[in-house]
C-alpha cells in the first residue's frame, strides 16, 4: 500500500512538471514565432501602405502555379542563394557594365550606412553592395544597387547580410552620398516602390538624366518583393 501511494505521488508530480514544460514550450514557441513575424507584419501596416499598398501573402505566380514547388521564392531555400546578385531578378541575363572602377562608396546617415562598399559587377552580396547594371554614380544614366535585408532585430548597418533592411524608412526627398574615385555625389529620393522580381523596369537606362536606384528584398526577412528606392543627382 505504501508503494502504491509513493508511486501515485511520484506521478502525480511527473504530470505536473510535464504540463509546466509543456505550457512553456507552447508560450516559447508562441514568443519566437511573434519575434519573428512581427518585423513582417509591421512592414505590411506601416511601410507597404506608402509604397503600392499591402504585399500580397502569395505573389499571383505562386497561385498560378504550384504553392509547394514556388514556396522558395518567398521565404528562399538552399537550392537558390540570394546572397548571389543574380538570383534577384532571375530573367535578367547578359548585363553588362563596362568601367575602370570596380568599388565606390555609399552612405545613407538616415540609417547609419557610412561608406559602405559597392562592388561593381560583383555577386557575393554578404561581401558588400552590389552594382548591377548602369554606368558608375554620377554619369547619366541608372546605377543599380543591390543591397541585402534581413529581420530588424539583426540590423547592422556594417553587416553586408543585413544592411539594407532599413531602407523602408527612407522618405521622398532624403538624401544620401556616393563618392568615387574621391568625388561625391548627392542623390535626393523622388520615388519609391514595392515590384516583382520579374520586373525588369528597374534595370533600364535613360541616359538623359542622372538616377540612381537602391533595391533590396521585403517584407524583411524573406525574398517575396522588391523594395525600389530611386534617386536624382543634385549636385556635381
């Protein structure tokens, strides 16, 4: 009889510690799921809204196609590496870039960029920015800059893998600065939008004016959109 009562008590305690763990597996991983999606969630109510308006959950060529087979092309997988400029805008092919200048320097104060690199025709984007199409800043034309975003909470603006993730925050008519070659440019943003990684608008020259154009992913933390921030030279 009394080992029949030692062992009810020693069960009775085993279930209750078992339900405690159980409750706190349950509230973690609740508290890790909303740090995760709450930089996501934020970005669609606060930032998406003055751009194009909400992201869609599911772009209309996932819905078109297969959900499973195009899952990676919102959240990203091991078979595409978007560290890898090219994997951006995957319909764009034999870009070319001619220029004796293969790195100059960006800086966004808004956001704590401060001379930050960009490699010209490079790939590796954990590295440093990268300069995909377009003549070197400061001649006519468009310079195209891809830059790497991540959550919120990794924010560093000299990480090269996250630099770029608060560039949602820039407003009409902020300013940033390229140097090259010791000369600096200053470029006022006029435009700012959310497109599809098919469209290759974003990549075109008009060589009557002097732009600029930073790209990076979003909503933060995953490969769904392009955010497009665009620029005009001010000053020479």
């Amino acid at each position: 009889m009394a080992l029949y009562s030692y062992v009810k008590v020693r069960l009775t305690r085993a279930r209750k510690i078992a339900s405690v763990v159980s409750v706190a597996c349950i509230f973690s991983g609740l508290g890790i799921l909303s740090w995760v999606l709450y930089p996501i969630l934020s970005f669609e109510i606060f930032y998406a809204p003055k751009f194009n308006g909400l992201i869609k959950p599911i772009p209309n060529e996932v819905i078109k196609n297969s959900f499973v087979s195009d899952l990676p092309a919102i959240l990203g997988s091991q078979i595409t590496d978007f560290t890898k400029a090219s994997a951006w805008f995957p319909t764009a092919v034999n870009l070319r870039i001619a220029s004796s200048t293969t790195t100059y320097n960006l800086s966004i104060p808004k956001v704590g960029i401060d001379n930050a690199i960009v490699t010209v025709g490079g790939e590796d984007l954990t590295k440093s920015l990268i300069h995909f199409a377009g003549p070197v800043p400061g001649n006519y034309g468009n310079p195209v800059i891809f830059g790497h975003s991540t959550l919120l909470w990794f924010y560093n603006p000299k990480d090269y893998k996250t630099i770029f993730s608060k560039l949602p925050e820039l407003k009409i008519n902020d300013t940033f600065n390229v140097t090259v070659d010791n000369v600096s440019y200053k470029y006022k943003v006029y435009e700012m939008k959310i497109i599809n990684p098919d469209d290759l608008s974003v990549l075109e020259q008009d060589y009557n004016s002097s732009n600029i154009t930073l790209v990076t992913c979003v909503p933060p933390g995953t490969y769904l959109k392009r955010l497009i921030v665009k620029g005009r030279l001010e000053t020479i």
